[in-house]
C-alpha cells in the first residue's frame, strides 16, 4: 500500500511555477502569475547536472597541481600550489588560517565533487539511499559550497597587502582560474538539477529509514 506522504503535486494535478513558486494545475502550459512555461519534470537537468560536475571534476586536477600563487622577492620567483601554500602556512605558525584554506580548498571542493557524484548517481541508477538523507545533504553542500570561494578571497587579500612593487610582488597564478571555475560549475551542477527527480523514486522503493 502506498504511503501518504509519498503522494507528489503532480498525483494531485498540480504543478509549481519554477520562477515564481505559483501553484497551478497540470492542465495549464504558462504559469497564471508570471507567465513562465510549466513542466511537471526537467528530465535534461540531469544531463546538465552530470557535465557541469564532470567538468568541475577534471578542472580539480590542474587547480591543485599547478601553481595558485606566484611571489617575487628581491627578484626571486616562488610557485605555490594549494598544498605547498598550506605547508607554508603551517610552517609559519598560522595553523589556524592553514586549517581554513586547507578545508575552503582541498576539503570543501572534494566533499562536493563526491556528494553530488553520489546524489546525481542516486537519481540516475535508482540507488537504495534514504532520500530525506540525501536531499538533507544535497541543501548541505548548496550551503557549504560558497565558502569555497573563501581561499580565492584569501589570495586576493594577500596580493593587496604584499605587493610592494620590486621589493615584494604577489600575483594569482594559473591555478586561481582553475579552482574559481571548480566552485563556479561544482555550484551551477547543483542549481541546474531539478530535485524533484529525487522524489519521483519514492513510488518506487521504501524511504522509511
């Protein structure tokens, strides 16, 4: 027998505005608010979802192998990755930064890669996972993932206080774009799919636990 709470809009006739949030009937193909086209499901976002995510995942390799940082001093050049410029901090005995850039950079990036590896596979291959629990993680990594962009703000902090011109010169080097496009498509991957997708399988399997 079919739960209760497993009944979706689209069971009652009813379909949600995605640009307004209106409720209206399945019968209607513009939303009566805004006017805004209707369907039920974005069966493509999936698709999208999937590309923007894989991009993310292979820009993570050049983003942490190639430098991120480049500082001339008295006419000597230093490259630092995002682990070496870790390892400096540490050494330096500002741990406590070293541990923000270490999770806004390494930690925080791989944890999204992953989680919405799982989540779009959930969907896609009807994985028995508790949807509740990975919709809870899905909202999770939305929230997280802006912080990303903190080790971007910390480079750019650096560049504005040490560049004193011959002396000191700090500049972003080609990793900074690499990693900035890794938080940008990793964020895009998860606004572009629609969720709903997710809850279409509860018909389909039990999501008591």
């Amino acid at each position: 027998m079919k739960a209760n709470n497993s009944v979706q809009g689209k069971d009652l006739g009813l379909c949600r505005c995605d640009d307004c949030g209106q409720i209206n009937n399945t019968t209607e193909s513009c939303c009566l608010r805004c006017g805004a086209k209707l369907q039920l499901r974005d069966y493509n976002s999936l698709q999208r979802s999937w590309a923007l995510l894989i991009t993310a995942a292979i820009l993570l390799v050049p983003a942490n192998l190639y430098p991120i940082t480049t500082l001339t001093k008295s006419g000597h050049v230093t490259h630092d990755t995002i682990f070496s410029g870790i390892l400096r901090l540490v050494h330096s005995d500002m741990l406590p930064i070293a541990v923000i850039v270490f999770t806004a950079s390494i930690l925080v990036p791989w944890l999204k890669i992953i989680g919405l590896g799982i989540y779009l596979s959930a969907i896609s291959f009807n994985l028995k996972f508790s949807k509740k629990k990975l919709m809870l993680g899905f909202h999770l990594i939305e929230w997280i993932g802006r912080w990303s962009m903190l080790d971007l703000f910390v480079i750019s902090l650096t560049v504005a206080l040490v560049n004193m011109g011959q002396l000191l010169d700090a500049k972003p080097a080609p990793a900074a774009t690499a990693f900035a496009l890794v938080i940008l498509f990793t964020q895009v991957s998860a606004k572009v799919l629609d969720t709903r997708l997710l809850w279409d399988q509860l018909e389909q399997q039990d999501d008591a636990n």
